[in-house]
C-alpha cells in the first residue's frame, strides 16, 4: 500500500467484525481499532447519492444495512437521514452482527451494503435513509487464541445517532469505531 512505511501497522478485514493486525515485522500492532486502515485490495464500486432531501415516502418496510466503516472511508460517499441513495446489498446472517451491534439489534439486520468485487453479481437498490447510528464496539484477541486476531467483544456495543455518516467517528471511551447501523425503505421507483 502507497504511503506506508515499513513501521506502520497494518490491518486488514478478514471478516467485517474480524481484524487481523500486524506490524511489518510480523508482529501484533498495538492501538490500532477497527476505523484504522485496511488493505483490502480490491477495485472501488462507490455507492451513489442519488438526491439530497428528497424524500421517498412510499409507506414501505423499513430494512435495517449495515455498513463497515472502511467500505465509506475506502471509496464511498457520505450520506445522512433523507437522503436517497443507490446501494449494492447483500443479504447477511444477522447473527454475523451480533457481536458487534449487540444481541438485540443483530436479529434486525436484512443486508450489509457492499461496493467491492460484486458489480455484476447485483443491481444498485434505491434507497432513502431514514436513520443512521454509528456502532462503536470494544476488539481483543480471545482469551486462550494463538491467533492475532481481534474479535468484537459482546455487551460492549455503543450506538451513537448519526446526523451524517462519511466513514469516520468521534472517539468513544473504551471503544473503536466499526461502521454504521442504517435504517432505509426502498423508494418509490423499486419494484
């Protein structure tokens, strides 16, 4: 990755609430969270703000998506409550979440919004966002793991209402930043 030196840690997605983190010597980096930066070493699909405001009220199901912060912070587009957007979505095991969004937000989850290495797999969805809460959460190693990876740890799960989501957070006490819980309906113009 341009713009690293060989001192720098490095972490990279292994799952979306999985991170794996080394230095270049191998070894486990300290204070590195789940907002930091990821290799991930594919081509960039952004998703697309389609109108500011405008709403969509269709009287439609509300979805629950959610989205990692590196995916908005990588190549993606900021967005917040009213604004109609085209995402790709892609269905999800809720229980994938739960660790990081608490056990019982998990349960709601209906896709993650996803803008690498599936362009042709599924068509943009439309989108007005209704609500966005950032998702803090605390990351450790398990006890007894040889593994250097991180795991969310469950019951640390903060959500912070969001006026606006462009990838990055304020800090929180204890925690690290891991993307956005994002409340949408599908507009209008969606079959």
């Amino acid at each position: 990755m341009a713009g690293l030196d060989k001192e720098q840690p490095v972490a990279s997605t292994v799952l979306s609430s999985q991170i794996a983190l080394k230095d270049a010597t191998g070894s486990v980096a300290g204070g590195w969270g789940a907002s930091e930066t990821r290799a991930h070493g594919r081509s960039a699909y952004p998703a697309v703000v389609v109108s500011k405001g405008d709403s969509a009220d269709n009287g439609g199901v509300t979805l629950k998506i959610w989205v990692d912060d590196w995916q908005i912070q990588c190549c993606g587009q900021s967005f917040a409550p009213g604004d109609v957007v085209s995402w790709n979505l892609l269905e999800v095991d809720p229980e994938d979440y739960a660790a990081v969004v608490g056990s019982e937000h998990a349960p709601a989850i209906d896709f993650r919004e996803e803008h690498h290495g599936h362009e042709e797999e599924q068509a943009l969805t439309s989108l007005e966002v209704l609500a966005v809460a950032e998702v803090h959460c605390r990351y450790a190693v398990p006890p007894g793991s040889t593994a250097d990876v991180l795991y969310p740890v469950p019951g640390t799960t903060v959500m912070v209402p969001a006026s606006e989501a462009d990838g990055w957070a304020e800090a929180q006490p204890d925690v690290r930043f891991a993307g956005y819980l994002v409340t949408a309906r599908r507009t209008k113009d969606e079959g």
